[in-house]
C-alpha cells in the first residue's frame, strides 16, 4: 500500500460474551495504522462481559443486549441484527459469544461471519475442547479461524494453528497456550478477509 492509494477500513463488530483476550488482541492489531479493518462495535449478550469494559477503556463503542430480555431466539437476533447495521458493520466477528445464531441471521450475513474455535476442526466442535484432546491422548492441539454457516463450529477454515502437548499439560494450561496462538491468527485472517471485502464492495 502507498500513501497515494489509503486503504478503506471494513467495518467490524465484534461479538463477545465474556473475557474479550481475542477482541482485545484485534483492537490492538487494528490501532495500527495500516490495519485493513477497524472495530466500530462491541456487543455482548452479557452485560457484565469483562471485554466491554476493555473495549470501552480502549474508546470503541460498545454495547449489551442480555438475551434473557427476548421472548425467543429469533426475537434476540433480530435485535442483533438491527445494532449491527446501525453502526455500519461488514463483518461480525465472534470472538467466544456463547450463543448460537439462528438459520436466518447467519443466511442474511453471508461469508461476512467469522468466527475462532479452540481446537483443530474438525475436531471437537462444541464445548471443552483441551480436556478432550486431553482425554484422547492426542499429540497436538491448536485452534480453527472459520466462516460462519448455519452448522455449529462448521463452515470453511481461513486459517488453523498448532501447538504440541506437553506432559503433565491439563486443559487450562493447554488452552494458555492455543490461545496465544489464538491472539496471533485470528487478527491476521481477518485482515486477509477485510482485504477480500473491501476489493469486492469498491470493486
Ligand atoms: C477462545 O478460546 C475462543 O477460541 C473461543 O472462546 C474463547 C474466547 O476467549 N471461541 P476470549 O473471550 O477471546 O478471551
């Protein structure tokens, strides 16, 4: 990039439902200049998540919308959605957001949701990922940036890191680990997706 030809900085909400390490690992990789994305929103269902709190402490704008306060599922999403295309957003981010998203939202945001699982997909979808690579005595672990489809923790990988296992690992020191590599790759795919977006929308 010259300074001639400044890049477009594709819109990102970030959703979250509790720490926030990876949204903060993006905010940090998005404050540099030369980031092809910038975070406009952070949202969570919870509204004690402790990443608002970062998030607001680092001048983005956040916001919580408690599932528990919708009659459904489809009534939350709804919601969700509205929030995010007022503020603009183009590419939703998961970053650990414990709900999952109906049909109908994901088929509205197209290849435009990402998402980070903690482990090698597709291998170990769902919940505890380190105790059961633990449990399988496996050699390796690692974790999967994918794009979001209506199947949980499916959906085409964009980027995948490994780390070993080591003796006397257990799932919080094992998840210590994946979850460096985690603050690594997860700002590099996206920026590489942010690219893709902004050459298809200004053509
Ligand atoms: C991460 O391990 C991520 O892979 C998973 O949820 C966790 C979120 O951690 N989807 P944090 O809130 O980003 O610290």
């Amino acid at each position: 990039m010259t300074p001639e030809q400044p890049c477009r900085r594709v819109r990102l909400g970030v959703l979250i439902s509790g720490r926030g390490s990876n949204m903060e690992a993006l905010a940090k990789a998005a404050a540099r200049p030369d980031y092809p994305a910038e975070i406009v929103l952070v949202l969570s269902n919870k509204a004690d998540a402790a990443g608002l709190v970062i998030a607001s402490d680092m001048g983005i704008p956040t916001l919580a919308l408690p599932h528990r306060a919708y009659a459904s599922r489809s009534d939350f999403d709804t919601a969700l959605d509205t929030a995010l295309r007022q503020h603009g957003v183009e590419l939703i981010v998961l970053a650990g957001f414990m709900r999952i998203l109906t049909p109908a939202f994901v088929q509205s945001w197209p290849g435009r949701i990402i998402n980070i699982h903690p482990s090698l997909l597709p291998l170990y979808p769902g919940l505890d990922t380190h105790a059961r690579a633990l449990a399988a005595g496996d050699s390796e672990a690692g974790c999967t940036v994918h794009l979001v489809t209506e199947a949980l923790d499916d959906g085409p990988a964009l980027a995948q890191a490994r780390v070993p296992v080591l003796a006397g690992d257990t799932p919080e020191t094992l998840a210590a680990r994946v979850l460096a590599e985690e603050h690594r790759i997860y700002p590099e795919a996206i920026a590489r997706l942010a690219r893709s977006i902004a050459a298809e929308v200004t053509g």
